[in-house]
C-alpha cells in the first residue's frame, strides 16, 4: 500500500517504520517539509526502504491510506487543510485530549466523528489509540499478541486496517461501525489511568478468548 503519514512525532515514526519494513511504500508529511525529508531519510537508511518526505498535502496525496498522527485538539483543523480526501482511508490513531489531559468530546459524538464529517468521501477507521507508542515495537506480552481495536463504516477501510495491524504482529478487534469510537476514545483514557498509577506503561489490552 502506499500509506502517507501526518505528523512526525512517535507514533507516525513508529508505525511508519514498521509498515515501511513491510514493504509500504511511505510518505510523512509535516508542517515542515524539510523536517519531514530528514525524517524520511532516516528511515529509509534504517529499513532500507521506500521513505520519502514532503508536506501534510503532498503526503496526504500520494497515501491510498492516510495516518492522522497529531495532537487530538488540532486533528480536525489539520484534515482541513490536506485537501481533497476523497476515497482515501483514514486511520485516525489520535485521542481526543486538549492541552489539560482531559477528553475534550465523548459519549455522543467522537473525534473521529468530527474527523469523517472534516474529509467528506473519505472513509476513516478509529485505530491504534490506546495503544501505548513504546508497544508499537513489541505485540506480544506473556505469549498473547495485544489487540488493535478498531472501528469504521467502510468494510473495506476496515479490511485494510485489519491487515496492516496484522502485519506488524497485533490482533485486530472490530468494535464495529465509526460511532464505537465514542467508546474506544475513552477506553485509551482506562489505559492511561493504569499506567499511571503503576507507574509503568509498557502493557497493553488484549482479547482473550476461552478455548
């Protein structure tokens, strides 16, 4: 697939580099076209891969699938901004927080929600958010592979999705149509309360199932 990233911080990098090693082709786009070609280079010396860097548009052009890896609070005014999206999948791996820590909508809409209704045509999946960036590079704990949830209203946006989160060693759990985003929003928050009361975050949520 050829995946455009938006944003350069550590989970477009991450996830960037692990579908890059899959054989993605990959385009990050940043605010700074410059800081996005130093990006890329970086890690396509690292992968040995094809990486190459622009701005948010031009790597929002070039992705059948398009990562929207930035802050939760300017995620909709950024898809605003990317041009035409129609037709592409995008993979909505934000949280809606605002710069207190706090969830900024929920439980009758979702950020995700707000994000279809930005990109008209496009089709975007909620995915990846409550999985914390330092796991990224490590899907199995305990001999159990970590679940990517994810929700969206196209089958095949969702298929897509699927895959990829396959690839890269996670457990795809479809929690149905884009409104379970209201749902999985809050559940990264579940996620961060752990990690902040026991103080370490390298754990992950997982499905098991009775055998």
């Amino acid at each position: 697939m050829k995946i455009g990233i938006i944003g350069t911080g550590r989970m477009g990098s991450i996830l960037g580099k692990l579908w890059a090693a899959q054989g993605h082709a990959i385009m990050f786009g940043s605010r700074s076209p410059e800081r996005a070609q130093v990006f890329a280079r970086e890690i396509a010396e690292s992968t040995n891969r094809d990486v190459s860097g622009g701005s948010s548009a031009e790597a929002a052009a070039f992705g059948e699938v398009v990562l929207l890896a930035v802050l939760g609070y300017v995620a909709v005014e950024t898809v605003q901004a990317l041009g035409p999206l129609e037709g592409k999948v995008i993979i909505d791996c934000n949280n809606a927080l605002g710069p207190d820590g706090q969830l900024f909508v929920g439980y009758t809409s979702s950020l995700a929600e707000q994000i279809a209704a930005a990109a008209p045509g496009a089709h975007v999946v909620k995915a990846y958010n409550s999985i914390f960036y330092g796991n990224l590079e490590k899907p199995v704990m305990e001999g159990h592979r970590a679940g990517a949830f994810y929700c969206g209203d196209d089958a095949d946006a969702k298929a897509k999705v699927a895959q990829l989160s396959a690839e890269i060693g996670f457990e795809p759990i479809d929690t149905g149509p884009l409104s379970s985003a209201r749902l999985l929003e809050p559940l990264a928050m579940v996620w961060m309360q752990i990690a902040r009361l026991g103080g370490n975050p390298n754990f992950a949520l997982a499905l098991l199932r009775e055998e």
